[in-house]
C-alpha cells in the first residue's frame, strides 16, 4: 500500500509540476539579448520639412529621406542606420555626438542629437 502511495504521488507531482511549470520562449526579451534594431522612420523627417525644427522629430540628411530607417540602443547608445534600395545597411551619424558636444539623450526622439547624416 506504501508503494503505491508513493508511486502516486509522484505522478501527482510530476503531473502537477508539467502543468505549472512556465513556458518557456525562444524569444528574447528586447534590450536583453545584445542590440536590436526597429524600424522608426516616423521619428524621423528631411531639414526642409516644415515639422523639421518645430518638434521632436530627428532630422536626417540623406539622398533616400526617412525612407527604411532603422533605430536601436544597447546600454545607453542610440544608433540609427538606413537600407537603401539595394539592400545595403548605411549608418546615420550625429556629428555633433561624435566629437562630443552633445551625448545621448541631448536631443529628440530617442536621443543622441537632433541631426543625423547618411554615411556612404
């Protein structure tokens, strides 16, 4: 009688610990797995719009416009980078981040400044 007291509690456990167990997920949870990109042409608009130094929104100086750009950020580091019609990935740089006037989160949007430039 022991024994099978102790065999079914052991399958009571084992059941009961496949139900409560939490799934688990191949996928990562975003800004814990190493940079991730996303798309984020609308914070983005070209010097000449009108909203271009009235708002927010990133200015971008590029021959492809706020066209297919992409943003990220991994400890603190904004990054931003834009596809062209070929499929090349080109980095957008602030300049002024880059010799140091201005660090992230100086800017709008997402930080880093407020102009950025494609880089061929």
């Amino acid at each position: 009688m022991n024994r099978m007291l102790i065999a079914g509690s052991c399958a009571l456990a084992i059941g009961l610990g496949t139900l409560l167990a939490p799934a688990a997920s191949a996928e990562a949870v975003r800004g814990q797995g190493g940079p991730e990109s996303h798309p984020c042409s609308d914070q983005f608009v070209v010097p000449l719009d009108p909203r271009a130094w009235t708002t927010d929104k990133m200015v971008v100086i590029s021959p492809y416009g706020t066209d297919r750009i992409s943003c990220g950020s991994w400890h603190g580091f904004f990054y931003a980078s834009q596809t062209d019609p070929q499929g090349k990935v080109h980095g957008l740089q602030n300049p002024l981040a880059a010799i140091g006037l201005f660090g992230s989160g100086s800017g709008a949007g997402y930080g880093g400044g407020k102009v950025y430039v494609w880089q061929p």
